[in-house]
C-alpha cells in the first residue's frame, strides 16, 4: 500500500492474506473505497472446491491496514473463480 503524504506517494506495507496458498492469485483484482479495500483471490481453494475463490475485506484503522474478513463462496464447487 502507498499513501500521500505532502505531494508524493509513500510505501505504507503490504497486503497479504491471512491464510496465503500458492498460486491463489491473491491480488488479481482489487476494489478500493476509501478505507477499506476487498482483495480477489479467485483461484483459492475453499475445502475440497480447488479454485473456488475467495475475497479478503482489509480496513484501514489508525494509519494500519487489518485484514476484516475472508469472503467464500456458502456453496463452493470447483472453478467458480470467485473474487475475479
């Protein structure tokens, strides 16, 4: 993550997720709203459902970004690509 701070952009930290797999592709799309931000990971395996996907929800909360929640599909099946 980069800020601005007085005229330039700053690196603040990085974003990872709370569970990382490889080849999840956490990162593949992002959605940005002011202090919160939701991460794609749309080839994450939820349970046996391998490439399911699933979406992190991270907020901004005294200059620090906390992952909030992990979003999964209620009823995954394989390559549904959730969180593209």
């Amino acid at each position: 993550m980069f800020v601005r701070s007085g005229g330039a952009w700053v690196y603040q930290e990085k974003l990872t997720s709370c569970d990382p797999r490889a080849r999840d592709r956490f990162g593949e799309s992002v959605a940005v709203w002011h202090d919160t931000i939701v991460v794609g990971a749309p080839q994450d395996a939820v349970g046996d459902a391998g490439k399911a996907g699933s979406a992190h929800v991270f907020v901004r909360a005294d200059g620090a970004w906390v992952e909030q929640s992990r979003l999964d599909n209620p009823s995954p099946s394989s390559k549904e690509y959730f969180g593209q």
